[in-house]
C-alpha cells in the first residue's frame, strides 16, 4: 500500500529520485570515502562535509515516510546503499546506517503527533538507538517523563538529531518496577549529549559509536512506547502503518536489525575484494620459484574466486532476507498471519549467516595478502582486517549462537508451522 499523496505533509526533496539512482549515487562516492579512511578514523566519525553529500544524495531519507519528506523506498534498497558506503569505507558505512536505520522505528510505533514533532518543518531526522535496559531510567513526570543514564555504543551519534534509547520504566520515586516494564524513548539532540570516547578500539574506529548521556531529560508523554524490541506486537497494525499506509511500518525488529549488520559486513567483503585484486596485480611471488606475478598464480586466483562466491552468496542472502521481511510485514495486511516471533528469529539468524560468509571471505583475502599489505598500520587490508574481526565480535560471534538457542527453543515450542 501507498500513502497517499493528499496527506503528504513534508515535500520531498526529489520526487522522481528512484532506488536505482540513489543506490549509483552511493557507488559513485566509493574513491572519495577510501581516500577519507584514515581520517575517519582519527576523528571517530565521517566529515561534514560528506554528511552533507549523504544528506543532499538522500541517504537519510530511503526509509523516510513520503508523509514526512521521505523516500518510503523498501528494505532492499537500503541495503544495497549501506553495502555500497561500506565498501568505501567500512566505518562510514556503519555510522550512516545505523544513523538512518532507526528512522524505521519513529515511523512505526510512534503516535501521528510525535512523529510530526520529530520531523519537523524540514524531514530532518537521524537517530542513534541502544537496544539494552542497562544504561539508564524513565519517570514519569507532569507532563510527560524524565530520562537518565548514560548509553554506550551508540553508532551514528555524531550526526544524530535524535537518541532512541530502550529503558527501564520506574515509578515517580525512581524504584524500577516490580514488573519488569522498559519503554522506548525518544529524545531530542537537545536532551543529550555525546560523549568523546570512541577511541582505542581495535576496529570500526570511525563509526561514531560514542556514549551518550541523557541527563534527567524531560519528554512529553508520547516519546515512549512500551514497544518491546525483540517481541514487538505488529499483528494488528501499529500507530505507523496505520497512519502512513504502509506495511513495512508495522515491523519486527530483529531480522532488520541483524540485515543492517550484515550489510556492512558484506561491504567489507566487496572492499576486501576490490584491495586484494589490486595487490595481486601489482606484486610478485616469492615462491613458487621461479617468482611471478601473484595474479597469475593459481593459489591466489582460488582464494579470489572463493573470496567472490562466498561475497556473492553472502550478499543474495541479505538482499532474500530484506525481500522476506517486506512479505512478512505485507502478509498481515492481505488477510494471512501475522509476522511472528519465531519468524523474526528466524531471520536474523538467516542474516547473521549470511554475515559469517562475508567475514569468511574477508579472512580468506587478509590470509593472502601478504604480511605488508595485511598487518603494517594504515593499509587498507589491515584496516578491512580489524573491521572485520570487531563485526564478529559485535554480533556474528556470541549474538549469532544466543538467538540460534532462542531460535531452536520456541520453533520447538511453536502451535503451527510459522515459516516454509
């Protein structure tokens, strides 16, 4: 379904921009961000310069709904943008994307008011988000709540008009409730700040995954949701789809979450692929005797071609999930099932394999490289190298096998057959 066009509130920018075109105008920004890369990393964070070309090109804008001055593109298309930036750089990639992403989420849960508050006169919106109840409260208030704590990791903060963070719901004395209740909150630029300590990471060192600190904030009583992020309750619509038309807003959050990941995965991947081409083509063997050139051996050409199969599987995988959750998200609407919990698992999991191939594929290069191109500080080998390996960490290694225990635990548990 699509909005239609009498309540578009907001003018959109380009209204005949389409996914092809915005996707090319990723691709052709590839040099300039592999030339930025050192310096995104120094400053934790990619330029204002280049924020303003993301801005200009539409980036922020692909899950936008067109009633707030949004391209109300579909999933894929935004996957296929964050893998082409991270294949310029893989930092960029992750700060833009997961800046961009949570848009899906105002568009979703949020009541109609909130969202126009949120976009205000021009459509301007970026949010960082942390999906973990540890870092701080909300208390209700006259009026509305305050929010307090302080949330590490949250990528895309430097650029961000807004924070969603997920916490603890107390009483007005500030006791956490018996029950356990947590809300999604959202909250203005104005109510936080970021702290300066994305630094002396092993990689991804330019995501701007910077803390943030929320200091007794206050919001109006619509800025939270009791939404819960891994069981969101779609199945009947929500605030979003109802208002914008539009199914892809009543979402799970899951199998998105883990696609953005796995993007930027995936990017690293091509990145590697496009360096090791490079290598190989420019320097020679020590053995076999007698020396030649690397590209012309056949060890290095297996690894290439392995590299680019798993790259490709990789990257049909991510791009099948996104089509699927837009089918999950549609079926609800045409008189099927809901989007379900197990489904959701289901997908994320799917996502998170088809991360692990990219990684996979990224380490096949790195192993080949050569011990100048993939260890000596500043190469791009060694950057994709730890880039890489702080993606596993982050949530192809520990992440991936806890939602698979999940997984396995209610697809035993579930009354009817919830996928094909």
């Amino acid at each position: 379904m699509k909005v239609d066009s009498r309540l578009q509130e907001l003018t959109t920018p380009e209204p005949n921009l389409t996914p092809d075109v915005l996707v090319g105008r990723a691709t052709a920004m590839r040099d300039r961000l592999r030339a930025e890369q050192q310096a995104t990393e120094e400053r934790t964070y990619y330029s204002e310069e280049t924020h303003e070309l993301f801005r200009a090109a539409g980036f922020y804008r692909v899950l936008q709904p067109k009633r707030f001055g949004g391209y109300e593109f579909d999933l894929e298309t935004f996957y296929r943008m964050v893998i082409e930036i991270a294949r310029g750089c893989p930092s960029t990639g992750w700060c833009l994307c997961l800046g961009a992403a949570h848009v899906l989420q105002l568009s979703s849960y949020y009541s109609e008011e909130t969202q126009r508050e949120a976009f205000g006169d021009h459509g301007d919106f970026i949010a960082a988000a942390r999906d973990v109840v540890t870092g701080g409260t909300v208390t209700p208030v006259d009026g509305g709540y305050a929010v307090d704590g302080t949330w590490h990791y949250c990528s895309g903060a430097p650029y961000s008009t807004h924070f969603i963070a997920h916490a603890s719901l107390t009483d007005k004395q500030g006791k956490p409730l018996e029950d356990g209740t947590e809300l999604l909150v959202l909250v203005p630029r104005s109510g936080w700040t970021m702290l300066d300590n994305w630094r002396g990471v092993l990689g991804l060192r330019g995501t701007g995954s910077h803390s943030i600190r929320v200091n007794k904030a206050l919001v109006p009583e619509g800025n939270a949701v009791s939404t819960h992020l891994y069981d969101a309750k779609t199945g009947h619509g929500t605030p979003g789809s109802k208002l914008h038309g539009n199914p892809m807003y009543a979402h799970r959050p899951l199998g998105f979450f883990h696609g953005e990941i796995a993007s930027i995965a995936n990017g690293i991947a091509w990145a590697a692929i496009d360096e090791f081409e490079r290598i190989i083509k420019g320097s020679r063997t020590v053995w076999p005797l007698p020396p030649g050139l690397r590209a012309e051996q056949t060890e290095y050409q297996r690894v290439l071609g392995l590299a680019l199969g798993m790259t490709s599987a990789s990257h049909a995988a991510i791009m099948g999930g996104a089509r699927q959750f837009m089918e999950l998200c549609r079926r609800p609407f045409e008189g099927g099932a809901p989007f379900s919990h197990v489904e959701d698992l289901v997908l994320y999991n799917h996502q998170g394999h088809a991360g692990r191939l990219a990684y996979a594929a990224t380490e096949h290069l790195v192993r080949m490289s050569g011990s100048s191109n993939a260890v000596r500080s500043g190469q791009r080998m060694e950057r994709y190298s730890r880039d890489v390996a702080t993606y596993r960490s982050h949530s192809e290694g520990a992440f991936l096998d806890i939602f698979a225990a999940e997984l396995g635990k209610v697809y035993l548990a579930r009354e009817s057959e919830p996928v094909p």
